[in-house]
C-alpha cells in the first residue's frame, strides 16, 4: 500500500525561518481520522534516524486503518521529510516537535507508541502534559515502549563511549558513529549530549499514572535488556507490564515481532481483533 503525501506543521520560530533553521522548522506528519467515534487513535514516535513510513509505523497504520482507528506519524527534524540536519537535532527539539504533533494534529483518545528513541520521547512528552497540560495529558490512555531508549544521549551513548570518543566529541563538536543498520554514519554532537542532560527521567521520581506495556528483546545489543528493568524500578505507581523476546533484537520488525506489538496495543486499547 503506498503511503499518503505528508502534511506539514511549522513548529518553533517564526514563518520566515529559514528551513535549516533549528529555531523553526517543518515537520511531516500523516495522519488519519479514523472512523467517527472510533477511539482511541494512536500515535507513532520513532526511533533514532528512523522514519515515519518505517516497517513498525507502517504496520501500526495498516491495522488503524483496518479497524477505523485514528492514526498519527511524523519525522522529527532532520528525519525523513521533515526540515533540518539531523547532526542539530536535540532530545529537546524533537520532544518539542512531538508535544506540536500531539496537541494540534491529534484528537480524542490516544495511545503512544515509541520505539528506542520514540519510546523515550513518548514518556518526555507524557512528563511534560501531565506538569504542563494535564487536560492534554489525560488523553494519553497508555504508552506502549520498543526498547525504549530512555535518557539516551546520558545512559546509553555518553556513559558507554570510550575516552578517545568522548574527547572527540569535546575538541571536534561531532562523532560520526558507525551504524550497522546500513542507514550511515550517525552524526552525535556534543550539543545533542549537553542539551540532553536538560530531560533526563532517572534524576527525579516519575509516576506515569497509566499503563504501560514494554516489548524488549533479550538479544538487544544497543538498549540492553537491563535498560528497561531499571526503567521498570525507576517508575512508580506500578503501572508498567514488561514482555521479553528471547530470541529479539533491537528492531524487532520480524513478523512475530510485530504480531507481538499489534496484540500488546490491542491490549491496552481495550479492543480484541484476533482472528
């Protein structure tokens, strides 16, 4: 099924930004609005240098248009076709395109689903509604995490990297990293690793006040397993259920993989569709 051509919402600065313009830029989005009355919508935040049209996004749609659920997909800046060098994009940028995408493009009723990075943003961007918005925040009925990536650019990349690499990042400003998903080097900045520190969750306590479903893979080389237990003791409110896949890696884009990810967002949208 070929994809729909994206909308556009401006997000930051001002309209006559120019479009490399960290301060203001375009974002893609799709979106459809489901069946009327039909809830809860869902809403789909990748991962990093991932794309709204990935395999995981693209499944997620088909089965919101199958059954007449609302569905929302964007790429965060210098992502996809959205705006922007992805070498400027910050933890804070992209939760700001987020929160845009949710509060202005979605409506009713809805379930966050993140992968790696997305996963990440989704618990910020619920974080942030909840202090923020709490009207806002209460259409958020449940999160469901891929390996959720949670305080990335502190846990996961700064704390993990050599000493040679942490001083290139210092002296040179970037770190081209190898990526062995064959979609390039990733570009990490030491503005995207500073201005990470500003939305860390492990530094204070956290209750999401809904559930939340988490599917991990115990193969997983780049969010390790134990990631998400430690995300899982840091939570209060126990709200969190956990699915490991022993045989899973970190996409976990497998046929079985995805079954596992449409049954999990049944779940916790109170539906059933099984055949």
């Amino acid at each position: 099924m070929a994809e729909a051509e994206p909308q556009f919402l401006r997000v930051g600065g001002a309209a006559g930004d120019a479009p490399g313009d960290a301060s203001g830029r375009r974002i893609a989005y799709l979106t459809d609005p489901g069946a009327p009355g039909k809830s809860p919508g869902v809403m789909w935040l990748s991962g990093l240098k991932s794309e709204m049209t990935s395999t995981k996004a693209s499944v997620l749609a088909a089965w919101a248009a199958k059954h007449g659920h609302p569905c929302t997909r964007f790429d965060y800046s210098g992502h996809g076709q959205s705006e922007g060098r992805f070498e400027d994009g910050t933890i804070g940028a992209w939760l700001e395109e987020a929160l845009a995408v949710f509060k202005k493009v979605t409506r009713g009723p809805q379930i966050l689903v993140g992968s790696s990075m997305g996963g990440y943003i989704a618990l910020l961007l619920l974080r942030a509604l909840m202090r923020d918005a709490p009207t806002e925040a209460a259409r958020v009925k449940g999160l469901l995490l891929i390996a959720p990536a949670w305080d990335m650019t502190e846990r996961l990349m700064w704390a993990r990297f050599p000493e040679n690499v942490r001083r290139e990042i210092m002296e040179k400003g970037i770190y081209h990293r190898p990526s062995k998903y064959g979609d390039g080097d990733y570009a990490l900045s030491r503005h995207l690793i500073e201005e990470g520190r500003n939305h860390l969750i492990g530094d204070a306590p956290f209750d999401p006040g809904r559930p939340i479903h988490v599917l991990h893979g115990l193969l997983d080389p780049d969010v390790p397993w134990e990631h998400t237990l430690d995300l899982v003791a840091h939570l209060s409110g126990d709200h969190v259920q956990v699915s490991a896949v022993p045989d899973g890696e970190h996409r976990l884009s497998r046929p079985e993989d995805l079954d596992l990810m449409i049954r999990a967002l049944e779940g916790l949208a109170g539906v059933s569709y099984a055949t």
